[in-house]
C-alpha cells in the first residue's frame, strides 16, 4: 500500500510542478500594478483556503473529504490560461493557495520540494510588489510560513 501512496505521490507532484511552471510564466508577463492586485487576491485566497473547513479541497468540485487532492489547481490553471486578466489573476492566487494547503504537510520529499517552491513563488510575488501599506507586510510571514 505504500506504494501505491508513494507512486500517487510522485503523479501528483509531477503535476503540480508542470502547473507551477505555467503559473510562474503568467506571473513574470504582470505589470507591477497587476501584481500589486495579484498580491492582495492572493491574500484573499490563503485566508479563504485556511477558513474552510478542508483548506487543501478548497474551490474543489464534489470535494471528498478524505482525499488527498481536489481539483482546486485543475480549476486555476484553466483560469490562468485565460485572456481575462480578472480571471487569470484570481486563477494564480487560487492556484497558490490551493497547491500551499495540498503540499504543506506530505511526508514524500518531492512534495516537500514542491511546498518549498510553492513558497519561493509567493516570495518573489511579495518581492517583486515592492513596497506595501504597512498592514500588508506582514502578511507572507504571517498567513503562509
């Protein structure tokens, strides 16, 4: 049985990690403006995912309790290919959301990298935002580490 984990684990990593890519290249083509609005849905998103009562099953269609992913990054990702800008932003910070909740706590090391990557791309977000009011610095220490 395991196994069986461990190969799910594995499927479900090499996954997330072909959607961080496409997710991180929707990122770098942001203005700052952009990523400034980015910034504050994300917000948003990690509080809604760590409010709800299954955070890694947020924005799931038919979520099952017990099962260890939804299809909460499907979703983003289709709202990330968009050419809606509104609908490819709320697609990215549901994606991070999503992807932070589902990586945070696995034991297998490939999704331990994939957290750590996960993190890394809300970093360089908050980074690259530049200066922000004063109540929302602290956010990324706060809500996602």
């Amino acid at each position: 049985m395991k196994l069986v984990f461990r190969t799910l684990a594995l499927a479900r990593y090499l996954t997330l990690r072909n959607q961080l890519k496409d997710l991180e290249k929707a990122i770098s083509h942001l203005s700052l403006d952009q990523r400034r609005a980015l910034y504050a849905l994300s917000q948003k998103e990690f509080a809604n995912a760590a409010a709800s009562a299954v955070p890694h099953l947020y924005s799931s269609e038919n979520p099952e309790r017990y099962s260890p992913w939804g299809n909460g990054t499907a979703i983003a990702l289709e709202r990330i290919k968009s050419d809606n800008l509104p609908l490819k932003l709320r697609g990215i910070a549901l994606w991070l959301a999503v992807a932070y909740h589902e990586t945070k706590d696995v034991p297998y090391g490939e999704m331990q990298d994939m957290h750590r990557n996960v993190l890394r791309t809300v970093r360089l977000l908050k980074e690259s935002v530049g200066n922000l009011p004063a109540g929302d610095s602290q956010w990324a220490v706060t809500k996602v580490a």
